[in-house]
C-alpha cells in the first residue's frame, strides 16, 4: 500500500526480484492508496489535530485498500507492516520469519505520518529500517521485500547461495577474491590457490572472526555464544 507504486514498479521489474516473480516464487501487488479514496478531489493527508507542521495520512483510503487487499487475496490473519522509525529495527532474523509466511502487506507512510488508528486498526508489525529518517516508507518496503524474498528457496541461484553470507551465525563474511591473481601489485592470499580446502575454510572462518571482532563487537559477543 503506497502512494507511490512507481517505485516499486521500477525495483520488482530488474535483476533477482524480477526472476522470482517471473518463476512465480513471489508475486508482488502495488496498490495505491490513492485510487481508494473516497474524496472527489482523490485527498489521502489532512491536518493534524492538536495543530503542528506537516500532513498526516487521513485513516479512509488506507482502510479501503486493506479491506480490498484481504478479501481480494483471501487473506485470513493478515500481517500488516508499517514502516516507521518508531519500529523495531530490521534484521536478518526478521527477515527469516517473514520468509516463512505466505502473505504480507506492507504499508508505507508519508508526509508526518498516519492517522493513529490505522496502526491500531490493522497493523501488525511496525518496523525501522534504522536510527534515521526518510521522506516515506517506500525504500524501507522494498528493503524488506528483498531481504526477504532472497531467502525464499529458488529465489537465489546456486551462484548466489545465502548458506554463507554475513549474519550467518552473528558473523560478518570473509574477504573475497577473483581473477586476476596479482592486481596493482596485490596478491591473492596464497591459502586460496592451494587447493586445500580445509584450510580455506579455516582460513575464511578466522577472517570472519577477526573482521567481526573488529568492527561489530555486539555481534561478536552473541557469536562466541
Ligand atoms: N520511514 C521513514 N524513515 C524510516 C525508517 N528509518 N525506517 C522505516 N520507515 C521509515
């Protein structure tokens, strides 16, 4: 649910997301929130009660797109993710959760925000996408429909496998090298070229604590647990 469904028109139509819709993995609807106002000039925002700077979004046309959503999808218990800077910050854990379900709505804000009752209504989860602001909940979406959808199984090639990525076991991923071996007089590490595989993963396995200990202390900590 957004006002702005270009946006997500532009992101789902390129690279991984656009193969996942078109293996029919994931199926992304953009609804505008516009279309569903009842207004005769197509009004979706008004003036906040109690006076203040800027527009919220008025509760009606926010409720007809959910209600149209629910019962045109046949959506039983519907998660509803506002994306805020008051949620709960995202992460790799969230992501797996919602990986797991079969529906989500998503809906973005704008302006100084929505009308109260909407989150009360039909909210579910509210989410940040971290400790800063943006002009509206549509990247914050689309980042987490991709961070999810990449954990689908099929969504990821054989060649972009998430078995070994960062966050795996609170870790922070090894280094990586290609072609060629030697590159503005830096060497590929020679472990690498060995063709000993056990010590690859030894070596990628204390490069991945030694990068994590150094630059994500919190994660370290939970890791060593
Ligand atoms: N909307 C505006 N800023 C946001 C943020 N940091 N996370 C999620 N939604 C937002």
């Amino acid at each position: 649910m957004t006002l702005f469904p270009e946006i997500f028109h532009s992101y789902m139509n390129e690279s991984i997301m656009k193969k996942a819709v078109e293996k029919n993995i994931i199926e992304v609807n953009i609804y505008n929130i516009r279309d569903f106002s009842t207004n005769k000039h197509k009004k979706v925002d008004d003036y906040p009660f109690g006076g203040g700077a800027g527009m919220v979004m008025t509760p009606q046309p926010i409720y007809d797109t959910y209600k149209y959503i629910i019962e045109t999808h046949n959506i039983k218990n519907p998660r509803v993710v506002y994306l805020t800077p008051k949620g709960k910050v995202h992460n790799q854990s969230i992501a797996q959760n919602f990986s797991q379900l079969d529906d989500v709505i998503f809906l973005c804000g704008h302006y100084e925000g929505i009308d109260q009752r909407i989150i009360d209504l039909i909210v579910t989860d509210e989410i940040s996408i971290g400790d800063y602001v943006l002009t509206g909940g549509e990247l914050p979406a689309l980042i987490l429909i991709d961070s999810i959808s990449r954990l689908i199984p099929g969504v990821l090639g054989q060649n972009e496998s998430f078995e070994e990525e960062s966050f795996k076991d609170n870790l922070l991923e090894y280094p990586h090298y290609t072609r060629p071996r030697e590159f503005m007089n830096l060497e590929v590490p020679s472990v690498l070229l060995s063709g000993n595989h056990k010590n690859i993963d030894k070596w990628r396995y204390k490069e991945s604590i030694k990068i994590t200990k150094e630059r994500r202390p919190d994660l370290y900590k939970k890791a060593c647990k």
